[in-house]
C-alpha cells in the first residue's frame, strides 16, 4: 500500500507540472533515471537539459496571463504521459510487478488528468490564476515528489485530499454553471 501511496504522490505532482517532478526526481534519485520508461532510453545530459528549461518556462510562464494559456493546452496534453511515467517509475523502483506497474501507470495517468482538468477549469473561471496560487502549486509539486520517497504515506494522503478537492471545485463549478 505505501507504494501505491508513492505513485499517487509522484502523479499527484505531475498533475501540477510537468517538468519540474521529472527533474527532481532525476536530481534527487540518480539511479531513478535507468527505471523511468522512455526517458531511459535517451541520453541523461539531454534529459536534464530539456527538463531545466522547461522547467525553467513552467515557472516563469505561468506569471503570465498568456503564458498561463499556452502552459495550460501542453500540460493538459502531457500530464497524463508525465503522471503515468512517474507512477510507472516509482512502482518499477519499488520491484512490483509488472502488471501492477501497468495498472500503477493509469491510475497515476488518469490522477495528473483529473488534478490538470481541474486546474484549467480554474483558470477559465477566474481569467487567470493568481501569482499566490501559482507559488503554492510550485511548493506543493516540489514537497510531493519530495514525500513519494521519504514519506510516501503522506504524499498519497496528500495526492488524495487534491482529489477530493478537484471533485468539489466540480460540484462548485457545476452549481456555479447553473447560476449563470
């Protein structure tokens, strides 16, 4: 079960960002690199480069109206392929097997679509994200990744509570839309 908590934590983080849980976690666990499926089979300096700078662009674009809309379209697009790496890695280093780490995979997946829907859907709603929550979302896919390895009962306890807030800013949003 702490495994599974791990990955909810790791996807949970690439629900925020895309980058920026990948670097870290190749920063953080060099031996990580090797089990990541598809980045394992480039070259490590070209995988760090490209994650420092769009790393580097998630978070200064994001202060931007414009940036903010531009991040939005690619990260809905590759969220769920970040979530499902990084769950799929996660569940790879802790030697489940492999039809787990399939399952671990779409769970993870499916989890960084949800929490990126729920982020574009509150961009649409107040025109724009605010620079504050902007800040927090950068701490808080920072302190996910961070707890998917040290404290992995947390971060999925974490992963978790974000999920049942995406369902109610969906009940919100629903009433909300009924209002208007």
């Amino acid at each position: 079960m702490v495994e599974v908590l791990a990955a909810l934590s790791a996807s949970a983080a690439a629900g925020i960002r895309i980058a920026l849980p990948l670097l870290l976690i190749g920063l953080w666990k060099n031996d990580l690199w090797s089990k990541v499926p598809l980045l394992s089979n480039i070259s490590p300096q070209i995988v760090v480069g490209v994650l420092v700078s769009w790393s580097l662009f998630e978070i200064f674009a994001s202060k931007k109206l414009l940036g903010q809309r531009i991040l939005n379209l690619i990260q809905l697009l590759f969220s769920p392929i970040v979530g499902a790496i990084m769950s799929m890695a996660i569940a790879k280093a802790t030697h489940l097997e492999d039809w787990i780490t399939i399952v671990m995979g779409v769970v993870g997946g499916l989890l960084a679509l949800v929490l990126q829907l729920v982020q574009v859907g509150w961009f649409y709603r107040w025109r724009g994200l605010p620079v504050w929550m902007l800040l927090v979302q950068d701490i808080l896919c920072i302190c996910l990744v961070i707890f998917a390895f040290d404290a992995p009962q947390q971060g999925g306890l974490i992963a978790l509570l974000l999920l049942w807030l995406a369902i109610r800013s969906y009940q919100d949003w629903y009433r909300w839309y009924k209002g208007h």
